[in-house]
C-alpha cells in the first residue's frame, strides 16, 4: 500500500456551480471555500503532511475585476479567523507564487506566515498568484545567481516548494483534464485524478475514495 504524504488539488469548478445554484460566480467561490474547510479537516484525519492548494493562477487575472477582488476579499476574511485555529491544529502556511499583491494582503500574507511557521502538523501551501512556468524560470535565476550546475536537485531546492517532498497524488476537480500551469516539475510522477464533481459538491467521502484508489496503485517509476 503506498503512504499519502503529500496531496495536490486544482478546486476547479466554483464558478459553474455559483451560476448553477445561485446565478452568481462569486457565491461559487464562497461555497468552495467549505470545502477547502472540509478538506483540511479531512487531510488532518488522514495524517497527510502536505496539501497544496491551487486558490490563483498567474492566468486569473485576467477575470472581471469585481470577481477578483470578492476573491481576495475571501482570502483575507479566511486568514483573519483561521489562523488562530490553524495554531490550535498545527497547521502551517506557505503561500507559494509571486507576492505581489496590494500591501494590505501582502502583509496578512506574511504575518499568516510567520504566525504559523513552527507548526509541524499539517502544510498548507497556498498557491496564489502562482504559474509553474514562471516558478521555474525562478529557479533558473537563482541556480545562475548562485553559480550552482543545473542538476534536478538544484531546480527543485529554488522552486517554492523547496524541502517538501513531490506530491503523491493530484485531483482536478470540475470535470476539465488539464494541468493549468500547476506544479508542472513536482507533478512527474504524480499519479493524477479528475473528479466530474465541481469543487464545491467534493466532500470528504469523495476525497476518502481518492485516497484508497491511490493506495492500491502499483508505481514504477518507469520500472516493471
Ligand atoms: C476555480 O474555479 C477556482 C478558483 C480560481 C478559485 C479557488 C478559490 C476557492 C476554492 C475559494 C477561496 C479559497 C481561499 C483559500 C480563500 P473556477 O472559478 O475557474 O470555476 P469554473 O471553471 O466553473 O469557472
């Protein structure tokens, strides 16, 4: 039976099941949010070290402003009550991507950080304002500006996923097959799931299922 360490997740889906249920985009991300929730709790009960969450894509930008901004509007009201149950949990925060955002929530976003960096139970790597292309070209730089030799070791020691290791396993919830510029390195040899469910409609059972399958799974890594 394989471990689960390390579970990767693009909650797709929020948008179509706002239009669905309550003709508005933005109450889809309020209702994915519980699940976020759900997840975290159930992870936790899983004994999962890391999950890694795609929450903004270098690409979302490009979205009306209005559905932007209620998203960071989440994101800022989720920090301000969690954190402190984050504490009680264990649980630590790494945002991963570029923080380039207003300084309001560039500051919540480091303060969540350092509040929460001695937690051991459960990472939480958020990623926001994260494209896996431009982590890269980072890495790049930092291997040049450091003078080290381009080796797999070195990429993966300068991406923002450094120290932890490659995820196990990826779902995509929302019934759409694709990587979305996500953790395209640490994915190699991710075993991958797509999940017809839109990200608000997953619970905890559907995540259960996945993670059974998972365990059963024969990896060889090229190997027979
Ligand atoms: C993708 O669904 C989802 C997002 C771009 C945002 C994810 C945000 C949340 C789950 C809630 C907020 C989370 C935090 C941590 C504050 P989509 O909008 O692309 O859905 P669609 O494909 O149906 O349009």
């Amino acid at each position: 039976m394989n471990s689960v360490k390390h579970v990767a997740i693009i909650m797709d889906g929020n948008g179509r099941w706002g239009i669905k249920y309550k003709k508005s985009r933005n109450l889809g991300h309020k209702e994915g949010l519980k699940t976020v929730e759900k997840i975290i709790k159930a992870s936790i009960k899983n004994k999962i070290k890391y999950l890694t969450l795609f929450a903004f894509s270098t690409e979302n930008w490009k979205r009306p402003k209005k559905e932007i901004n209620f998203l960071f509007n989440l994101l800022e009201n989720f920090l301000l009550n969690k954190i402190s149950e984050f504490n009680k949990k264990s649980i630590k925060l790494k945002i991963i991507g570029k923080k380039n955002f207003s300084k309001k929530i560039n500051d919540l976003l480091n303060k969540s950080e350092k509040k929460t960096i001695k937690n051991k139970k459960l990472l939480i790597n958020l990623a926001l304002n994260y494209g896996s292309k431009s982590e890269l070209i980072h890495s790049f730089n930092n291997i040049i500006k450091n003078k080290k030799s381009i080796n797999e070791k070195n990429i993966s020691k300068y991406l923002f996923t450094q120290n932890i290791p490659d995820p196990d396993l990826l779902i995509r919830t929302g019934n759409t097959h694709r990587l979305s510029n996500f953790l395209l390195w640490q994915l190699a040899y991710s075993e991958i799931f797509f999940e017809k469910k839109l990200w608000p409609d997953f619970n905890e059972k559907d995540y259960n299922k996945i993670l059974e399958k998972f365990k059963k799974i024969k990896r060889n890594y090229g190997n027979i």
